[in-house]
C-alpha cells in the first residue's frame, strides 16, 4: 500500500489514498508507531467525497478516529494540490466542510465558527454557560483554570503566568485529557501571551501525547486569549514545532494559516 509521508509545522502524518475498506483503526496504531513503523502523529485518509473536493477522515496513534485536524488539513491540501487539485478546496471532515487555500507554501483553512458551550465541547458541568471561561478543573491537586471550547473537536486551554517550558505537561496532560469532565476526552493546551500580537503554547494531543504543533489547538489557544481580551484578531502562536498564524474576529470563522510539506513517500507492506 502506498503513502506519504507528511509535515506542518513538525506535526507529521501519514496519507493514504483509501480506495478499500480496511482496519483503520488498527492500520493507525501500527503505522503511527515510532519503533515497529513509520512513525507519525496520526493517518490521513485521502478519499472521495459527494459533498466536498475530497473527504478527510483522521485517525490518531491509538486508533482513535478524531473529528478535525488542522495541520492535517493543511497536509492534505499540500498533498491534493500537488496531484492537481485546484488552488482552492473544500474538504469534508467529521467535523463539517473546511474551506482551504494554497498562498504560496502557505496554506489558509478555515476552520469554522468555534463551539463555545458545554453541549458543543462536549463537557459534563453543571452551569448552563454561554461560554467557559476559567472554568477551575482539579487535577493531582492543583486548580487549573481551563478555557474550554470546540474547534470541530474538544479543547482546554490553560492561560498561564509561568512559563509553558515549565508546565509539568507530561505528567498532567493525560489526567486533563481523561477528566471525567470530558466524556469524549479533550485536547489540552497550555499558553503564554507574550502581547497582543504574540502567543508561546504547548499542546497535549487527545490520543497521541505532546506534539510538536496543532493547528486546531493553535486556533483554541487564539480564540480563548482573545475571549479574555488579552489578544488582538490577528495573532501568532509559536509551538515547539513552529509559528502559526491565527486571524478571529470574535464572532465569525476561525482561519488558520501555515506551512504544510511532503516528507517522503514509501510502501507499506500489506
């Protein structure tokens, strides 16, 4: 079976033009492993949508299937385009149609309006909150205010005054992800707001541990500092991985922009 092998910003996947039926969720656990086989954050299947351009379905390393990726929209554009797909396209995810555009090695995703109540996180609270803000989550005794919000898939951001190289993320990151609050598990993220143009965060991926960047992170750590008022519409968020760039207006859709690249290409055996 052939693949590619892809990055945005060190976030790497594996595609896969699926034209069969198969295990998917077991293919992902094996190809996504670092030791016994490619080696990736998550595999992208490149199918046929009658809705979209192409459909997008996203598998994580422990076979999970996830709603939306950002980055690996943005791969899966660079991929697209490169067989010779239009500039512009629309992708049908889990999560809903997104519209993406190639601008130079640069690719734009919208990413959609974020989902802001509990219902749409999903998160178990008893409050009936248009938004969540700070909502306190206790985990291995320590309060995290958590910033809670969908981007087509579950996210908690913690907006921190200590430095996020700082932040034990390993050891708290699975206990955010798993917290009974969440009944679908959630992507954690923890940020620095350097200014108002300027964000530093790392991310705690549902279903694959830290990466070194996520593009629907990158969006919920933008749309939970300017929910705060602590960042202007158009902002920088710098990962281990790379600078994205994010543009919300506090109202309408989500865009993301950055770099997507092919890797390598190979054949697994099957």
């Amino acid at each position: 079976m052939k693949f590619a092998k892809m990055q945005a910003t060190g976030n790497d996947f594996v595609l896969v033009e699926a034209d069969t039926e198969r295990d998917w969720p077991q293919l992902a656990k094996s190809m996504c492993n670092r030791h016994f086989g490619i080696g990736a954050d998550g595999l992208i299947l490149f199918m046929p949508s009658k809705v979209a351009d192409l459909y997008m379905r996203f598998f994580n390393p422990d076979g999970s299937e996830a709603e939306a990726c950002g980055n690996g929209l943005r791969c899966i554009t660079r991929y697209a385009i490169d067989k010779g797909y239009a500039n512009e396209l629309t992708v049908q995810t889990q999560g809903g149609v997104r519209k993406v555009q190639a601008q130079g090695k640069q690719i734009q995703v919208d990413m959609g309006i974020p989902g802001l109540k509990a219902d749409e996180i999903p998160m178990l609270i008893d409050e009936k909150l248009d938004i969540i803000l700070d909502c306190p989550i206790n985990v291995e005794d320590r309060i995290l205010p958590l910033t809670c919000l969908s981007m087509g898939n579950p996210h908690a951001v913690c907006l921190l005054e200590e430095p996020v190289a700082d932040f034990p993320l390993l050891e708290l990151g699975p206990r955010v992800e798993n917290h009974p609050a969440f009944p679908q598990r959630v992507n954690f993220e923890v940020a620095n707001v350097s200014d108002r143009k300027k964000i530093v965060a790392r991310v705690w991926e549902r279903g694959v541990g830290e990466t070194l960047a996520c593009g629907s992170g990158a969006c919920a750590v933008a749309v939970a500092a300017r929910l705060h008022n602590r960042v202007d519409s158009h902002v920088d968020v710098t990962l281990p991985g790379g600078t994205l760039t994010i543009d919300w207006d506090g109202v309408s859709k989500v865009i993301l922009t950055g770099p997507a690249e092919l890797v390598f290409l190979g054949e697994w055996p099957d």
